[in-house]
C-alpha cells in the first residue's frame, strides 16, 4: 500500500480536445494544419467589463492599467482591448493605423468604433455599456499549469476592480481549467459523500466493524492501486478518467458485500468460522469470478475506441476492476475467519437477514403464481418505454454539462449576450493560385458566402480579407460605394489596397491570409449551439461551397467542429462497445450454460434495464454525449453482475435438488439478500451525485441509479419468472461445471 501512495500522489489533471483524436484523424489534421498556418482558436481568454459609461476617461484609464498588468503576466503573448486597439486612417493618400484612444488623448466616439466591423460587438457593444479584453495564452509546453498560472494573475490584477465593474471571465481554455478545477472538487466530495454512505449502510445492515471496514477497505485500496496504475503508465486524469474512482467505490463493493452475505447464512446455519469461510469460498469463488471477468470485458471494450480518452477510462476502469476482485479474494478469506461474530438469529443484523429473506420467499411466492403474467407485462412495458429510445439525438456543446446556475455559466452567458460568442468556426479557402483570392469574381463570391453565413441565426458575425478590404476602401475613398471592389476591371484597385496595408501594418494580414494571398480565411462566431445544429450547419455551408467554389480547396475548422465531431465519434465508439461486450459476455453465457434458452435467458434480464433508459432519455429529452452514453457502459456491468450472482447459484442449486421450484425459491432467498443490499448500497452511492453542479454528474447519479432499480427487478422479479415459464433443465447445461 506504501508503494502506491507515491505515485498515486504525484497524478495530475489535463483537458484537451486534440487529445481525443488519434493522430492522423483528418478532422485534427486539418485543425492544426489551419492552426499553423493562421493561429490557433482556443488559446484566448476573454473578460468582459460592464459600466454604464465605457467610453468615459476614467474607464479607460483603469482599462490601460489592467491590459498593461496583463501583458507583464508570463506566457501572455498579446492582449486585445478597446485601450490597444487601432484603426485604419487616411494620411494623405497613405494608411497608416493609429490607437483608437491614447492616454490623455481625446475621448473615442461610439458611432465611430462600431462602425469597424473588427471592433463592433467583439470589443464593445452597441450600446457602449460592455467592453471585452482577449488574453492569448502561450501553453504549448503543460497547457493546463500555464493556463493556471495565467488565470491565478489575472484574478490578482482584477480583484480591485469589481466595483464598480461588472466582471466576468469566459472562454475556451478558461471554460477547460475551471471545468476541470470543479469537476476534481466534486469527485472529493461526492467520493467522501458516497464513503460517509455506504458506511452508515454498512453499519445498518451488518451492524459490526467488519461488514463495514472489509468493503470500504477493499475499495479504497482498489482506487489507490487503481490511481496508482495510471500514473506508473503515464497516465493522467481527465474528464472521463477522473470518474474513475467513483464508479469503483460503487461498483467495486458488491463482490465483498455477496461474500458476507453467504458466510453470514454460513454461520447461521452453524458452521465454523472457518469452515463457513471454505463453504462461502467454494460457493462464491466462481461467480465472484466470473462477475468481475464480465465487468472487466464490459470496460475492456472500450478500447475498439477510436477516441483516446474513451480507451483510457476503459482500461482503467477494466484494471480497477480486476484489482478489486484480488484484494477482495485476498484480504477476506485471510481476515473475516479471524474476525469474532455473533451467528445468533437474535442480533439485530441477522435479525434484518432473516426478515429480508422472509420477504423475498413471500416475493417467489408471488412470482411462481403470476410467472406467465409478469413476463408479459415486464416485456411490453420495456417495449413501450424503450419506444422513447427513437427520439434520442446525438448532442454536446462547447460548454457542456456545467449547471446554468454556476459562475463559470453566468459568466459565459453573459458575455454572449453582449458581445460576439466567442466559439470559432472557419473556413479556409484554397484557390492554389499566388494571388488567386484578390480577384474582384474570387472576392465577390467571399462577400455571398459571408452574406450566407451572417444569416444563419446561430452565426453572430463573420470576418475576413475581404472585410479588411471593404474597411480599407471606406477609409480610402469614403464616397464610392464598396460595390467598386467586385467590379471586373477593381484588380488593380484591389493590388493598391493591399500595398497600402503591407506599408501600414503587414501584420494585419496575417490572420486572414496567406503570404501569397492564394488563400482567405473567413472566422465565423457561433453560438454554443449544441453538436447536432453545428452539424447541420455544417452540412448547409458545405452545399453553399460545393456551388459557389467547385474548383477550390476547402477546409471547415475551428473548436466547434472539433467538438462536433468528437462527440459523434465518442458515441458512436461507445455504442460498439456495449454491442461487443454483449457479444463477448454471451459467448460467456454460451460456454457457461451451453443451452440456448438459458443463454437467451441470462441475456434478456441484462439488456431491460439498458432500454428503459434509452427510452427513459429519449421521453424526456436528455441527448446523447460522451457523459451520458458512457452511463450505459456502467449500467451493463452493473446488470450483468447481479444476473451472474443468481444464475451462479441457481446452477450450484440445482445440484442439490431436481426440484425446479426448490431452486429459484432458495436462490432467490439466499443470494436475492446480497443483491438487494449492493443495490441499496449503489443507490446511495450514485444517488449522491444528483445534487452536482454538473449535468453529467446528474444525469450519472439518476440514470444508473434507474438502472440499478430496473436491474434489481429485472434479476428478483422479471428472471425468477422466466425461469418458472420456461424451466430450462438446469443439470443438463451445467453437468461439467458443478461451482
């Protein structure tokens, strides 16, 4: 244990969108190919100020002192403002750029600073009452620590100026180190949460220090040796990653829990301590086994992932648990016979034993009278509320599964609706041609797709060369309309205006095209319209190219298609992996029963509890992204381990009695107890997590704690029944493997 506290301390935290694709994937070979060549789009942390008088002196000044501080900060490589922004000028038939306002200088007028489309709704509003300061963060080396690093000093440098300012901090990597500052914080506290739980659970039910001790120290040295494996193998946590822990406190204590269970029954009826810790291993050995083998298979799956992160949470979260079954076959077969009890039906805590297996033999009684009638309506309420399954849309966003309610949403939210959204999404045009995009037809059609483009709704603003164009033609010749620039005999016109720029500022078309001008970029700013509507817009503009540029070399890029394709591809990735870990798991039925209807019996408990939350999301309008269709993952493992337990000891039944009846009668009494109580124990610990300022952490905690409820009515109820209907002959299918 010592040996893993060193490195397990030493784990470290990071979120990058480029670190979900495989190299080579086109879409991020196509982002950092544009990256290179015009910047990259997600290094920008935005501030928004708001005052009723923004272009008022003493505004401006405390503007210059923090744009000033800000640009000392290390790893800031520039800062854009409304106190270091310029303007093209007319001097003398020359352009030349000159400060929009200088210290001391005079006061900056509005109608003049919004009539620029490069400072109109991007460094002050309409209504000249917000004003937004872009930070540019040079991360390259540890993008996470720099990024941090950046955001502490910019928080001291503001922190004297939130009155009378309203501020607020947003942007992409701004948005990925708070998320993951917040999401660490919750999984401390919802760790600590669900520990404090399932220990008073434990207490309750077994009502001595071991039922209590044994499972949680079981668990907290799978995650040790768990967070242990990641760093040792280079890894680290990210945003699935770090869920890791979590989902083993939860998952990783139901092997212990049917352990005590049956060696509890064992010294009830009279064994031994230690001869009740023989027959509880002989009984349990093969289906603790198999439980694990079969949630390991189920995460293992997921590294068919094409997305890299998906691929680590798998094969962590697989390690983890097969960590969890060998210090559980470790510690409790050495400990528990050592450990002094109280087999007395008398106890409290066997008393509750006896009870809930009194209740669960009323229960088969139920079942064996209305077998035929609870398989029917079970498999048409299923069919009926997986129906919903078919609304359900593939959709995550740029700011995804934060609370509304939070600062860093407010925050966000607030600076959309007074300034341009800050989330790119761009277009580079390739004509190949050295000067082929200053052409009056080539800038024409630019001006269509822009007109194009600002009529989408979720479109704020569009930007490009042409944009400089017009901007320069109006300072230039301030009486001609900009129409002159797409006549057919402008090239010279247009060869002037570009000599004019490169004298002023060469730097100032280095964001919108390339040295030779064969190539524009047009910057777009959406909305965090969701992957779905990004998709489709997507689609509209690439029908608008495919028309209007059938000749050209086109590329779509930007932090929203990033996140639009990364969110199809997680799903889709995650999907395969339930698919074959159901494959895989019922090649295991096949082996383990070798009858058919068994096999199909053993299959169906575990697939109910997934379509009822398939369609339980689709009714109620919850999408489908990396952190809900991972849930689904999770949700199989849980079902299958139930299912494994019963069938297990159905089979173990069956060679003690032909009695059909005799067998899922006592099966249901002895090993129902261990799955009611690890369901209990799961409900409370993913029931936690519904108090979350995460979306995702919500949805995690209701939605599993769905199919942990649907899970132990399909296995008590829905199985028995099946079993009664069809009566598969039990000896026959498990005549070489008797437990």
């Amino acid at each position: 244990m010592l040996a893993a506290l060193v490195p397990a301390s030493q784990i470290r935290t990071d979120f990058r969108l480029e670190a979900f694709f495989p190299e080579g994937d086109p879409t991020i070979v196509q982002y950092r190919a544009v990256s290179a060549e015009f910047g990259p789009d997600d290094n920008i942390i935005a501030i928004l100020f708001e005052h009723p008088a923004v272009l008022s002196e003493p505004v401006l000044n405390d503007l210059r002192s923090i744009t000033d501080a800000l640009s000392a900060l290390e790893h800031v490589t520039a800062v854009d403002a409304l106190t270091t922004a310029s303007r093209l000028v007319n001097d003398g038939g020359l352009l030349r750029t000159e400060p929009v306002w200088e210290p001391g200088g005079e006061l900056p007028e509005l109608d003049s600073i919004l009539a620029n489309p490069f400072l109109r709704d991007l460094i002050l509003n309409r209504s000249g009452t917000a004003t937004a300061v872009y930070v540019t963060v040079d991360a390259e080396s540890d993008p996470f620590a720099i990024r941090q690093s950046v955001i502490n000093g910019m928080r001291d440098i503001l922190a004297p100026h939130m009155e009378p300012y309203a501020i607020g901090i947003t942007g992409i990597p701004y948005f990925r180190n708070e998320y993951v500052n917040m999401l660490n914080r919750e999984i401390l506290v919802y760790v600590s949460t669900s520990t404090l739980l399932v220990m008073l659970i434990l207490a309750g039910l077994f009502r001595n220090l071991r039922g209590v001790i044994l499972p949680l120290g079981i668990v907290w040295l799978t995650i040790l040796f768990t967070v242990a494996v990641v760093v040792m193998t280079g890894g680290f946590f990210e945003v699935l990653s770090s869920t890791v822990a979590p989902i083993l406190l939860c998952v990783g204590i139901s092997d212990s829990i049917h352990i005590l269970a049956k060696y509890n029954d064992a010294r009830l009826e009279g064994l031994t301590r230690r001869a009740a810790m023989r027959d509880t291993i002989t009984v349990m050995g093969s289906a603790t086994f198999l439980t694990s083998v079969t949630t390991f298979i189920g995460f293992a799956t997921l590294l068919t992932s094409t997305v890299m992160p998906i691929r680590r949470f798998g094969i962590y979260t697989a390690a983890g648990v097969l960590i969890a079954f060998a210090i559980t076959m470790l510690l409790i077969p050495s400990i528990l016979p050592r450990l002094k009890d109280r087999p007395s039906e008398s106890n409290h805590a066997n008393r509750l034993h006896v009870w809930l297996g009194e209740l669960l033999m009323r229960l088969d009684g139920w079942i064996e009278r209305r077998h035929k009638a609870i398989v029917v309506l079970t498999l048409a309420v299923t069919a009926l509320i997986g129906l919903g399954a078919a609304n359900l849309k593939i959709n995550s966003f740029i700011f995804d599964d934060v609370g509304p309610d939070t600062v860093l949403m407010r925050d966000a939210d607030r600076f959309s609706a007074s300034m341009s959204p800050p989330f790119p999404l761009e277009i580079v045009l390739d004509t190949g041609v050295e000067n082929g995009a200053m052409t009056p037809e080539f800038l024409g059609k630019i001006r269509d797709l822009q007109v194009f483009l600002d009529s989408i709704p979720e479109i704020a603003r569009s930007t490009s060369l042409l944009t400089l164009m017009e901007e320069t033609h109006r300072v230039m010749q301030p009486g001609v309309p900009v129409g002159r620039l797409f006549e057919a005999d402008a090239g010279p016109l247009l060869a002037q205006y570009l000599l004019l720029l490169e004298m002023a500022d060469p730097e100032i078309l280095e964001p919108l095209t390339d040295f030779t001008y064969g190539k524009i970029r047009v910057a777009a700013q959406v909305q965090d319209a969701g992957s779905y509507r990004i998709n489709g817009i997507r689609r509209d503009i690439r029908l608008h190219l495919q028309t209007h540029f059938p000749d050209v070399g086109v590329q779509q890029s930007g932090t929203s298609i990033l996140v639009a394709d990364l969110t199809g591809n997680m799903v889709q990735s995650l999907t395969s992996s339930i698919l074959l870990a159901v494959l895989f798991i019922g090649a295991i039925m096949a082996w383990l029963f070798r009858n058919g209807s068994l096999i199909l019996i053993s299959l169906i408990p575990n697939l109910l509890p997934l379509v009822i939350t398939a369609g339980i999301m689709g009714y109620f309008g919850i999408d489908l992204k990396p952190s809900t269709a991972v849930i689904f993952t999770i949700a199989f493992g849980i079902a299958v381990d139930d299912t494994i337990h019963y069938l297990a000891r159905l089979r173990l039944e069956s060679w003690r009695s032909d009695d059909i009846r005799a067998v899922i009668r006592i099966t249901t009494e002895k090993t129902g107890r261990a799955i009611v109580l690890t369901s209990v124990i799961l409900l409370a610990g993913f029931g936690s997590l519904m108090t979350s300022d995460f979306s995702s952490t919500v949805w995690m905690g209701s939605l599993v704690s769905l199919t942990v409820l649907t899970a132990l009515v399909a296995d008590l109820v829905f199985l028995p029944a099946l079993l009664y209907w069809v009566r598969p002959r039990l000896r026959e299918t498990s005549a070489q493997m008797p437990a």
